[in-house]
C-alpha cells in the first residue's frame, strides 16, 4: 500500500517567523488518522524565516532528527553543545530524561528544514546530541544511511549518526531518469518526502514536499523524473 498525501493537504501554518507543514498530528494541527506512522511521530516542514528560530524550550523521551533542505541551522543545548548544520546534513538530539535547547537561523537567508521524531525503544536514558556532514555525492544514486539505531549500521566512526530507536533514516539524491532501490523488512512501514524535484514509486507519483506513506510492501523502486533529493525514514 502507498498512500500519498500531497504537501497542499497537509496540515500546519503561516506565523511571522515560520512557515510550517505537518505531515501528521501537532500543535494545533489535528487529525485522528493521522498521529503517526508506526513509531514516526512527528515530521514537519518547516521554512524559517532569517534571524529567527524556535527560543530555548525542553523535551524528554524522543528521538528528533534535523535534516537541513536549505541554509542552515544553529543548535545550542543545556548540555553545553553548540553546532551549526548545513543544507544536505543532519543533526540528532535524543532528549532522554530532558534537556533544553534551541534551533535557530542564524543566517541572511530563509532555512528549510525537515523535523522528524521518532519514539525510543527505551526511556530514561541521558540526553545526547550529535551532528554530522554527509556530502551529496556520497548518496548520489543510492540511498545511503544518516542516523541509524540498527546495530549492523553503525560500524566505525564515519557511519551514520546513532538514534534510539527501531529505525533508520536515509536519502538519496537522483539524476532525471535514475532509480535507487530499498528493500523493506516484512511488518515495518516507511514514510519519504522528496526534498526537491519529482519521483515515482512503484508507479505512484510525488512532488517537493508530498509525504508518501508505505505499508506491506517488500521492495521500493524510486525513478526521478526530475533532478531530486529524497528523505526517507523505515520505522517498526
């Protein structure tokens, strides 16, 4: 099963600073069908506007990846981290037994970014937080894994950042014409974005910014249409 759901239909606003779309259930955005995807909980696409950003405030007990579509973004924590990430790179924080933290554009231009959270396999374990830069033609025609809380994943220091979670996220950018393959495990669901451009999968047709939401299937095959940038998370 592939349900699209077309960026235009989901959920979300326009404030001052923020132009924000909610792929599933949040803030004051509410739908009963949509609260998840498996352990996915939250992905939200959010536009930034310069010098600006979301102030100090706290969480617990989730995993929140940050995937940076365009410009960047500057994280400062109650753990003392500091760190700016860069369109095409991504940033874990696993909020743990709590901490606070901001994420702010500290640029001259508007940042885009994806906000993805995802429930841990366990609570009550110390907040952390990391970054890491994945250039694009390192995933350029393939997927390639960024965060990972799979065992088999995480080997040596150059792989993907660690989540706690029964998940993995990857992406791929893909030339007009060129296909990537990604095999799905019996029982587990994914959801993908195109970031930019245009794809097909398995037949189905999605646009910049439309989530595509995946069940019992065995075997995704992804073909641009147009130059593109696909997000994709594979949860239990």
């Amino acid at each position: 099963m592939i349900e699209l759901r077309p960026y235009q239909k989901l959920g979300g606003g326009q404030h001052d600073w923020l132009d924000t779309r909610h792929h599933f259930s949040f803030a004051h955005y509410y739908d009963p069908d949509r609260m998840h995807w498996g352990t996915l909980r939250v992905w939200n696409d959010d536009l930034i506007a310069p010098h600006s950003g979301f102030p100090r405030h706290s969480h617990r007990d989730m995993e929140i990846i940050t995937y940076v579509r365009k410009g960047a973004i500057t994280h400062e924590d109650s753990l003392g981290n500091r760190g700016r990430t860069v369109a095409g790179d991504v940033q874990v924080m696993s909020a743990g037994t709590g901490i606070a933290h901001s994420e702010l554009n500290e640029e001259d231009e508007a940042t885009q970014i994806f906000q993805i959270w995802i429930t841990p396999t366990a609570s009550g374990l110390p907040p952390a937080w990391g970054t890491r830069p994945f250039p694009k033609n390192e995933r350029s025609g393939a997927f390639v894994t960024l965060a990972s809380g799979h065992a088999d994943d995480l080997v040596g220091d150059e792989g993907p950042l660690r989540i706690r979670a029964d998940a993995r996220l990857v992406a791929a950018t893909l030339k007009p014409g060129q296909s990537a393959e990604y095999h799905i495990a019996p029982g587990r669901k994914v959801y993908l974005v195109p970031a930019s451009g245009q794809i097909e999968i398995n037949g189905v047709v999605a646009n910049a910014g439309d989530g595509v939401a995946v069940r019992d299937e065995l075997e995704l095959r992804v073909t641009a249409q147009q130059e593109s940038e696909i997000v994709m998370v594979d949860v239990a």
